[in-house]
C-alpha cells in the first residue's frame, strides 16, 4: 500500500484510501493474491526468462477478450479437425475383441507360468491362478485380414477404415489414476485432458455450441471424475461440458417459468455490466470467462436444443445406431456425437462404464458380461463410421477407442484355487486401441503381443506417445504446444520421451 502514500496526503486519507482498496477485493481474490503473488514472482522471475530464452512456445495461442473459443488455425497442417474420442471405461479385454492368440486358447485352464506372476502387482490375483482362453471365437475380416472378434460383426466391417495398436501400455493398474492418465497425460488430477487441450488450441467452430462435449452412458460416470474432461490450470472456458443423454443437455439450460427469452437477455446484459465491473477493478480473466460462458448458455438454448435432438434423425438412422429418443445409451450418445461434430463442436468425448471384467457377476462375467457390452457398441460404432464415411467427415475427424487398460491372459484367483473368478485382473502391461479417419492409415495394424498376449514383443506405444501423434494429427508439435503455468512451459506429453508414431499415418 506504500504505492499510495505521498508527501501531500494526510494519514486520514491515506488510511480511507487502504479501505476502500481492500473492499474491492473480494475474500478469494486476497487470499489468492497474498498466498501465490511471492511464491509466483520468485518461479516467474527465476523461471520464466530462460523458458522464453528457449522458444520452445512460438505459437500465440491468445483470442479478443471475451472470445476465449475463437477459433484458430493450427501452427501446422493438420488432417484432423475434430475428434471423438470413446472410452469404454473399466477397461475393455482386447483378448476376447482384437487380439487374438490362438496358442492362449490351447492351454485354457493351465495354471499360469511362473515368469507372468514372479515380481509383478496385480490388483486382484494371488496364488498362482489358471490361464483363461478367449471366450469368442475370432474372424479375418476386409481386404486387410485383421482379426475380429465374432461379437462385434457390425464392426468388423470397416476393419480397412480402422487402425489398430495392439502394443498400448501404461504404468497404472487402477482405473481412476489410469483413466486421468489416459486422458491427461498424468495420472494425479490437476493437469488439462486432451479435449481441453485441443478446444485451447483451437478453438471451435461453432460459437454458439461448447468447444469441448462429454457424453456419458453406463451405470455409472468413470472412476476418474471431473478431470478427465477438465481444463487443469487452462482458463476454464477450455473444459469440457458434461451434457446430459436425457432432458435439457445441460442443467437450467431452459428458461424457469415466468421467464422469457427477452427477460433472460435483459437479466444476462445487467450481469455482464456488473462482471465487467468486476473485471476492470480485479483484473481477472476468468471474469471474461464467466462472462463468455453464461452467453454461450444463452445462444445454446436455441443450438444445443436442435443439435442433441435425435428425434429429428429418420427411423431408419435410429435403427442403424439401435438409438431410442428419451434414453439413456452409447447408442444415443454415438448418434448426438455425429450431430455435434456436424455442428461445428471441436472434441467430443464418449464415455461407456461397465466394461471392468472381473467376473465377480455375471455382468462382470467375461464371456456373458463383455458379450453384452459389445452388443451396446457394435452397432452404434459401425453407423457412425459409416454416417462419417457419407457425409465426407471422416478424412478430417479423427476416431478415437480404447480403454485405460487391458486384461490378463489369466483368470482372477483373490485368494486360493477354490476362489477363481470366470474374470480377467487389470493389466498395464498391454491392451489394444484403434484410431480411424484424421489422417491415420485404415487397414493396419502395429505392433504385437506375444503368444499369451502378456507382453508387448514389437513397437510399444506409450500414452504420451500417442498424445503425440495425436496433437500431430490436428496440427501441433507436441513439443512446443504449451501453456505458461507456475514459472514453466506446460505441455501435454509433460517431460516424457514422447514420440510421434508415424506408422500410423496416412
């Protein structure tokens, strides 16, 4: 407060003055300001010149205030313009779907080698467990001969549109930590997901929609929560928006009763007047955030209506995606995802629960469980290939499936040979994605498990290097794609060896 002392003021004045200074400022704004403003300059002022010595982020990345969503064209050519991005969460067994070990199917019912069990965690095996064969049996299906599953045939299909990895690997075992690290790059919350990064990079093209839209079906939200799609330390215009499958897309979005549209925009223009207030005696973007966010929820109510409406798809579409207007299901969520990138929205995550294989019930059961879940995806993925495919989307929207992790080849055993479950544990080691459209190859496959599909033998991916690839495919280098937070130049593949895949590119 020195800053407003002078020789000509009184110490009644200067006093008044302080007050008045420190009415302004709101509980939060001086806690935030007194406890970070030391810690933030040192990091700054040590920190920060040698990041900008480095021009390591040469890309400005900045909108007109109030537009934090504005879109922008990416530092390089990218295929992808949008993404979709399915997650079946609890983990899906690439064993009983994609990748298929005929030699595992041979010792079904063996007891396990020691070399998978000596030094290892598992969350849920002890003793030495029995080995389990796939459940399903498994075709060769397109021009590309990739081996399918028999309980997706809708699917199987577009196996020449699909690429598959089949040496996935991460370095979490339990699914709240893995899924963050799925969709973040780091598996403790705090840290941006991949949609919040791209709606940042980005923006989105359609203004009066969110950049940035999570969907989710299942009994259950994933173990990871809100972080998976949240901003992190990225203003928060850039999170996600958890829409609902059922009634207005998201809560309020409808005027309440007695209040029409005019009321609302006179109610909302007094707001910003007060915001803007705010703003220019507090200095704090997220006030322009807020303000842009509660105008985006205005022109929503009109947009948003029409674009999650799958009432106004024909029959014969709804029966493709086997979607029913007023439930809740993948199926619904698959059709509104192609509506919404129709629509101009930038990334589009879906996310399905109940796919943790255990074999504790016989939801949960491998053979019945799993052949029930693919049942709720098949045919809802294969319409929204087909529907990206005529619509002349799928060459600039990049496809995204997987889940956080894979599945044992070995039964669960939670405690002696009398307790083993028909159910296969977490498993870190390897698991199976595919990507389709925005720029990858369709009809390929990289890299291999081993005979039991225990360990990766050929081309290992990492999460961050297929963060990467990713990034790389709507325009980015993973490597200079940042965002200045605490004193450093934050990315999303963070300090890792990341490497773009580039065998999977067109």
């Amino acid at each position: 407060m020195n800053l407003f002392k002078n020789q000509y003021a009184s110490q009644a004045e200067i006093e008044a003055l302080e007050i008045e200074t420190l009415k302004a400022k709101t509980r939060r704004e001086f806690i935030k300001q007194s406890g970070a403003m030391l810690g933030g300059a040192f990091l700054s002022s040590m920190l920060a010149p040698n990041v900008a010595a480095s021009g390591s982020n040469p890309f400005d990345y900045t909108r007109p205030l109030g537009r934090p969503l504005a879109p922008l064209a990416p530092p390089y050519p990218g295929k992808a313009k949008r993404v979709i991005y399915m997650h079946m969460a609890g983990a899906p067994s690439q064993l009983e779907m994609f990748d298929y070990k005929p030699e595992l199917k041979k010792y079904d019912g063996q007891l396990c080698p020691e070399e998978f069990l000596k030094g290892k965690r598992f969350a849920f095996i002890s003793g030495v467990p029995k080995l389990l064969g796939p459940q399903f049996p498994f075709k060769q299906e397109g021009e590309s001969g990739a081996w399918i599953s028999d309980r997706l045939p809708h699917l199987a299909k577009h196996v020449d549109d699909m690429c598959f990895i089949k040496s996935m690997h991460t370095d979490q075992f339990n699914h709240a930590p893995a899924q963050i690290l799925a969709l973040t790059g780091n598996a403790r919350p705090g840290h941006p997901s991949l949609g919040a990064w791209t709606t940042y990079g980005l923006g989105t093209a359609n203004q009066n929609l969110p950049g940035f839209v999570s969907l989710i079906s299942g009994s259950r939200s994933p173990d990871g929560g809100k972080p998976l799609w949240g901003s992190g330390y990225l203003p928060s215009a850039y999170q996600g928006v958890k829409c609902r499958s059922q009634g207005d897309p998201v809560l309020y979005l409808s005027n309440p009763k007695g209040v029409n549209r005019p009321l609302r925009r006179h109610v909302l223009d007094a707001l910003a007047k007060l915001n803007q207030q705010n703003y220019q005696e507090m200095g704090n973007p997220e006030t322009l955030t807020r303000i842009a966010q509660y105008e985006m929820a205005y022109r929503m109510q009109v947009e948003a209506s029409d674009a999650f409406d799958i009432g106004l798809e024909s029959e014969t579409t709804l029966a493709n995606y086997g979607a029913e207007v007023g439930k809740k299901s993948f199926a619904n969520n698959a059709l509104v995802a192609r509506r919404l990138a129709e629509s101009g929205v930038r990334f589009i995550q879906l996310f399905d629960w109940d796919w943790d294989g255990h074999g504790t019930n016989d939801t949960e059961n491998v053979s019945h469980g799993l052949a029930k879940k693919c049942s709720h995806i098949d045919k809802p993925i294969a319409a929204l290939l087909s529907d990206l495919k005529d619509r002349g989307m799928l060459d600039d929207t990049l496809v995204i499936w997987g889940g956080e992790f894979g599945r044992t080849p070995m039964q669960e055993n939670r405690g002696g040979q009398d307790n083993i479950l028909p159910g296969r544990d977490h498993h870190p080691n390897a698991y199976t994605m595919w990507l389709a459209g925005g720029g990858v190859k369709g009809g390929y496959t990289h890299g291999e498990t081993d005979e039991m599909g225990y360990d990766i033998v050929k081309d290992p991916v990492s999460i961050h290097d297929l963060h990467a690839t990713i990034l790389y495919l709507l325009g980015f280098n993973h490597q200079n794609f940042t965002y200045p937070y605490q004193g450093l130049n934050q990315r999303l593949t963070g300090v890792h060896d990341a490497h773009i895949v580039s065998q999977l590119l067109a």
